[in-house]
C-alpha cells in the first residue's frame, strides 16, 4: 500500500476516508484536492470519493466544484439522503435557494432514502431557513410544527426566541433570519 496521501492502485476507499476524516476536522491542505482527484480515478463508481471531493472543493471555497462532485454522488446512487442534504447545504450557502429547496423536499418527501432519518430535522430546519430568506413567510410558519425541540433551541440561538410560539411570532416580524431589502 502507499503512503497515506498518495493514492495509488492498491489503496482502497477506506484509505480516502481517512483523508476525509482529516478533512473534516478541518486539517485542509490544498494537496488534498490532488489527492481526491487521484481517487476518483481509480474509483470513479464509488459516490462517497465525489462526496468526500466536494467536501474538500467546499473548504477550499470552490463551490462550483462543490456543487458538481456531490451532484455526481447523486448520479451514481441517487438513493442516500447524505449526498441531497450535503448539496443542499452547499447551494443554499451560494443563495441557490429555490434549487436547494429541491433537495431538502427530496429527503423530506422521500421515504425510501438510506440515513433519511438521520437528515430529516437538517431538512426542515434548512427549509425554514430559506423560507424565511425567500420571504415564504406562510410556509415558513407551517414548516415550524417539523421540526423537534433541538431545532427550536437553534432557531433560539439565531433569534433570541425559544418555544415555537415565539419562533412563530418571530417570523411574522420577518427580520431576524434574512435581512429583508
């Protein structure tokens, strides 16, 4: 086997994923990109190498990239809530707002999705987020019964509000999750 960071014919997924553990605790290092890219090479059927390859793209603020290589996790298994709520995460953070709905609604309205319940509440909540950013202020409002209290308490921390009562009310005052023009 080689060395950790250079991918060769023998290394397996598995030894991309340690690189990706490194990545997500946000030890980035440009060479990764390098890397990734080598990965995705010699296992270009493996959806998590894309997944993994716009992670990286997200930290290095290439967006673009981001948004195509979690997009090619989705064409190779459309089937894991994990790669609709990463891209939904990234084109909401680019203000793709109404593309980014498409997806949340995807793990919403799509029972049959692998670690669906793991996302679920992320998808209400990112949809009650762009709701509010869109000015959906009605939707909004209906998406608040979804979410469970975890997910108050984070609409607290943005807020200052805390029951769904008061996130309610918040939202008919329409200020404190967007900025309105």
């Amino acid at each position: 086997m080689s060395n950790f960071f250079l991918f060769g014919e023998n290394d397996t997924p598995e030894d991309v994923y340690k690189l990706y553990k490194k990545v997500v605790n946000n030890n980035f290092d440009i060479s990764y990109i390098i890397e990734i890219e080598k990965a995705k090479k010699s296992y270009s059927d493996r959806a998590e190498l894309y997944a993994i390859a716009s992670n990286i793209y997200k930290l290095s603020n290439s967006y673009e990239e981001a948004i195509w290589n979690i997009s090619k996790s989705i064409e190779i298994n459309n089937n894991n809530a994990t790669y609709y709520s990463s891209r939904g995460v990234v084109l909401f953070s680019v203000g793709l707002f109404y593309e980014a709905l498409d997806d949340f609604d995807e793990i919403i309205d799509n029972s049959t999705l692998s670690n669906r319940e793991y996302f679920l509440n992320d998808a209400y909540q990112n949809r009650l987020l762009i709701y509010c950013c869109i000015g959906y202020w009605d939707k909004a409002k209906e998406n608040i019964k979804y979410l469970d209290e975890s997910y108050v308490y984070y609409i607290k921390s943005i807020s200052g509000k805390i029951d769904k009562q008061r996130v309610e009310e918040a939202i008919n005052e329409k200020s404190y999750l967007c900025q309105q023009e």
